[in-house]
C-alpha cells in the first residue's frame, strides 16, 4: 500500500545524504546498512492533520539499521508497516513488527531497529492532545497522569485494525481529495476521528475509565459532592462515613451513582486519585525524594503492594517514571 505518494518531501540513494535529512528532523541519530552489497533507496512522505504529523517511509529492498534518539517532546509515535518487518528495541522491550503488528512510541525513549524491506506510514501524536480528547470524551478531570499505551499493537485484533485503517483512510484523503486543503473544520473532524479511536480502541491507561464512563451522562449531585471531597481530602484518609456524611446520601445510592458515572466504587475512585497523586508527584520529584516518601504521602503504607497496584494501573513502575523524568 502507498501512502502520501504525493506528499514526498525527501528521496535518495544516498546514505549519507538520508543521515543528514534525518538527523536535521531529529528522528534518526544513525541509519546504516547491513551486508556488502545492501543499497539504500529512502523515501520519506509528510502531511498535518491540525496538530498531527502524518509520516510515510520507505527504506529499499534490502536491510538497514536505525538508532533514534529520545526527544524532549512529550509525543508518542503510531507505527503500522505496510511492507516487510523489523526487530525493535524500545523502552526494555524488545517487539517484532510487521503488517500484523504495530508499534506505540514513547520519543521520550530511544529507539534502535533492524528492518528488512521496510516500509510504513506513522502518526506522530501529542501526548496532551490525546489527554484533553479523553477529557472531551467523558468529561472527567483525572487525567493529569501519564498517558501509556502498549508498546506492541496487534493488528489481529479487530480494534487494532480499524485504528490502522483510519490511518491509511486519513492518509489517503489528504494525499487526494483532500490534497493541500486548508479547512481547518474538516481537518479536525479527521484528527478527532484518529484521537476517539486510538483511545478507544488501543489498550492504555485510561481504557477502563473510557469503557466505563458513556459520554454524556450527567453527574446526580451526591456523586459531585463526594467527588469533591475526595479531591479536596486525598492527602488524608478518607473515612466512608465522612464521604457519606458530605454527600447527604446513603451507601447504595452513592455506589450506584460512582459507578454509572466513573464505572467504579468511591472508594476505588479514591484510591485511583491518590494514585494520581503519586503519579504527579513522582513526575515533579525532587533529587533525593523517595519513592516510600511519596506513596506514604498518599496513603500507601506498603511500598511493595503501592508499586504493584501502581504498575498495573498505569503500565509503568514508580521507579521506571522517577527515573524517566529526572
């Protein structure tokens, strides 16, 4: 499949002329090939969508090494091949990728791949975009943690495939009908048609909150009472008498009012807070503070079971996110 063939903004077979186009848009430290007799024949493809980048590549019929370097941006990478396959390591995984599995970039991580007869079309995705859509689609305001997809897509899932599919849909509209269109309207309808399906339909950290929390559904007063009291006492501990006291309602109405509008339990919205909490407060950790310091803070008496609980809700370890962000 050829995406973007019009929007070609680089060709060559010259590898020293790739390394340099590349490392001047800062997506490639190093590119290099494999065997003696192993030629390099590059095409690169651009288009925005709003304030997505759409980018296609090709890199020839033979094997060719990549190295690219972490960036400052908070931007994740959306990968499908439409060619060949490749070997990728990427933030302590190693995946391999090819027209049945794609890939989910963290380009605050490095990257290194070996690929084979490589091509793709990828989406270069602001981080904050994606979390203010999520907000948009369930009007909740928890989203201050990190948003984390998994790494590796599997394309054999139907969901999967019709985010790929959307892709090369968006692709191919602005590589045609809509070639060099300046309608702002119609170019968002489009990104927000990729944003709402790669939340909804990509496993991450918000998914459960996205599935269980139907759009549009209004908040009865004794669940926003005690929402707000949660936010406003999260440093202490909650007592389920004082957030029934504040809310004016008894056990069952409040439970069934949580979980229509969050899909859960008040208090596992609370635990869910404080663990945003400690997300946060990791994040912006100063030298010296402990992970035991934080999860204390908020109510986490164990380390060991904060890390566990904290892993599984966000798919990254509290030290993996202190580390990343000093």
């Amino acid at each position: 499949m050829s995406d973007l063939k019009n929007l070609q903004v680089f060709a060559s077979k010259n590898l020293d002329q790739t390394q340099a186009f590349l490392s001047e848009m800062n997506s490639i430290d190093a590119i290099d090939l494999v065997g003696k007799r192993a030629t390099v024949d590059i095409s690169i493809q651009a288009a925005a969508c709003a304030d997505i980048d759409l980018l296609g590549a090709s890199f020839g019929p033979d094997r060719v090494t990549i190295k690219a370097p972490e960036t400052d941006d908070d931007n994740l990478f959306l990968l499908f091949v439409n060619s060949g396959h490749g070997k990728v390591k990427h933030g302590g995984q190693e995946i391999e990728i090819s027209t049945r599995r794609g890939l989910m970039r963290n380009m605050r991580l490095p990257l290194y791949a070996v690929e084979d007869n490589f091509a793709a079309l990828g989406a270069k995705l602001p981080v904050d975009a994606l979390r203010k859509h999520a907000y948009t689609l369930t009007g909740q305001d928890v989203f201050r943690n990190d948003l984390v997809f998994d790494t590796a897509i599997d394309l054999t899932s139907p969901g999967a495939k019709h985010v790929s599919d959307t892709l090369h849909y968006i692709a191919n509209a602005l590589d045609g009908p809509l070639y060099d269109t300046k309608h702002a309207t119609i170019l968002k309808e489009l990104r927000d048609l990729l944003l709402t399906n790669i939340l909804m339909l990509l496993p991450n950290s918000y998914t459960e909150i996205l599935h269980d929390r139907p759009s549009g559904v209004a908040m009865p007063r004794q669940v926003k009472r005690a929402r707000d009291y949660i936010h406003e006492h999260a440093e202490k501990s909650i007592q389920l008498a004082d957030l029934l006291e504040y809310a004016g309602c008894k056990y069952r109405t409040l439970q069934v009012g949580f979980n229509e509008t969050f899909g859960m339990a008040p208090m596992a919205y609370a635990k869910m807070v404080r663990l945003n909490r400690a997300h946060n407060d990791l994040l912006d950790a100063a030298p010296g503070t402990t992970i035991a310091n934080i999860a204390r803070k908020w109510g986490f008496v164990h380390a060991g079971r904060f890390a566990q609980i904290y892993t599984l809700h966000f798919g990254i370890s509290p030290s993996e996110t202190l580390n990343r962000h000093r």
